[in-house]
C-alpha cells in the first residue's frame, strides 16, 4: 500500500530510502529464518518487500503463525523487531501475527483471494515454514468477502468527502489513511475480481507489472470505463510518487518547499467520486459473476 506522507513527516526527514528498506526486509527475513521450527508454523513476506518494487512509499507486509503456547514470547520479539523497524529505519511494518489454533478454524477475515495473493507474491526465499495456503483456512469466500470489503471502502469514502477539506488542512492520520486506502483498495478489488472469475493465474504466469494486471482486466470483463477508472486512479498514484520523490530531492539539497506536493494532496479529492463508481461498478459485476 502506498505510503502517504504529511507535510512534517517530510520536513523531519521521516521517509523510506532504499537501502533502508532492504534493510528492513533483510531483517524480517532473519527473525523468520532464526525462529524455531517448534515454534514457527507459516510465514512470509509478501508485497513489495516479497517482490523487491520498492518505491519510496513503500512499506514492509509480513504474515506469521506461531505455536499456540510460543504467542506471547514471540510477540514481545515482534514489538521489538516492529519499533525498530518503524523508528530506526522509518519502514512501516504491516504485520499479520496469529496463534496457530486461530487460523485453522475458518472463523478469521482472511479469504481465499487475499490468501492466494500473499503466496503468489511471495518467492520461496521469502518463504519460512510450512506452506501458507495449507495452514489457513479462509473465514469467509472470495465473494463474501470482496463485497464487505467494497462496502466498507464506499463508506471510508463518504466520511472522507464530507470532511476532506478540514481533514486535509490538517493533514491528520484520517486524510493521510483515507487516501492510502483510496490507492490500495480499488488495485485490491481488481486483483479479487479478476481471482473470483478464476483469472489471476493468467497474470501470474505473465507479465506482473501494474499494466499487465490492467490490460487483463480490461481484456477478461471488457468494460472500459472501468478500466479507465482504474488507470486514472493508479496514474494518479504514480504522479504521487514523483512528486514526493523530487520534493524529498528538495529537501535534501537544502530547500524547504513543499507547495507542489501540498496542492496535489489537495487535488485528489477529484478521485473519491471516481473511486465510488468504481466500486459500484464492480458491486454490479460481482452480482453477474456469482449468479453464473
């Protein structure tokens, strides 16, 4: 998920470099690999840190199953690898950290597309203990699950609206959330729909760049709007990530100017009413999908 920086953040020099961020992902990778095999049951990395497409707002997702009787121990350790990690490093960590009893019972979030995701992202050395998708077992279906999470972004959408101004002069963790999520759900809804009509692999064996996951979009389900709303709202992603990167240019060479990447913070909020179609569009088609 992209990274949205606020304003400070950025004066104060609290921001991701590369080197930092493979160090972050080197040092999950060791407290996975130094874990007992008595302790750990599953875990990987996945996303960028699976992948190594860092950007600059790039974050480190890392999914972990221990031994019921190993949680607490294991999870002090984790606190301590995640301060570490977000203080010294500046990394996000997004970790997922479940006692084996929890996971093997169906009564978790995770469903099969989400856990279809995390093992196609993540190569075998970023792999530790047993396989992922024999451990858990899915709470909810694809379906089930795609729709609630869809609802639930139309709403994060519709209290970020009515209160965006406000929000985004302040540049609180509401805005810097809201638009995070604004990115990240509508590239994760496709992924799912793409998954439900049983499509994905075709991404996977291909191209995985961001276009190619588009242009089978657009190829599978023929609808170029939403298509086109997609790509405007990943364009819109991509142009964040070049202005950070030369404000951050700025900064380090010693000027403070932040006007350019403040107004277009400002500007995204043209994207809320696309991002809503967007979802009420792929309501529709997952109705259509589920009747088959």
């Amino acid at each position: 998920m992209a990274n949205i920086y606020s304003s400070q953040e950025l004066i104060n020099r609290k921001y991701t470099t590369k080197e930092n961020f493979y160090m972050a992902v080197q040092n999950c990778k060791s407290f996975l690999s130094n874990l007992e095999k008595s302790v750990l049951v599953t875990g990987s990395l996945f996303g960028a840190a699976a992948r190594g497409d860092y950007k600059r707002g790039s974050d480190v997702d890392m999914i972990i199953v221990v031994q019921d009787e190993s949680y607490e121990s294991i999870s002090q350790s984790l606190n301590i690898l995640s301060m570490n990690i977000r203080e010294k490093l500046n990394i996000p960590l997004d970790l997922h950290f479940f006692r084996h009893s929890d996971v093997i019972t169906g009564n978790m979030y995770y469903d099969p597309s989400f856990i279809s995701h995390v093992v196609s992202d993540c190569p075998d050395n970023c792999k530790f203990g047993k396989p992922l998708d024999e451990i858990i077992v899915p709470g909810w279906t694809a379906p089930e699950a795609v729709k609630a999470r869809m609802l639930l972004a139309k709403l994060d959408l519709a209290r970020l609206e009515a209160g965006f101004d406000y929000h985004y002069r302040n540049q609180d963790s509401y805005f810097i959330n809201g638009i995070e999520k604004l990115f990240a759900r509508t590239q994760h809804t496709t992924r799912n729909i793409l998954f439900i009509n049983g499509d994905i692999d075709k991404y996977r064996k291909n191209d995985r760049s961001k276009k190619a996951f588009l242009d089978l979009y657009l190829k599978v389900f023929k609808d170029s709007e939403l298509f086109n709303i997609e790509k405007e709202i990943c364009d819109a992603e991509n142009r964040y990530y070049n202005i950070l990167e030369k404000t951050i240019n700025r900064i380090e060479n010693g000027k403070i100017d932040l006007k350019e990447y403040e107004e277009f913070l400002g500007s995204l909020k043209y994207l809320i009413p696309l991002a809503n179609r967007f979802y009420n569009l792929n309501l529709k088609l997952l109705k259509e999908l589920t009747l088959q």
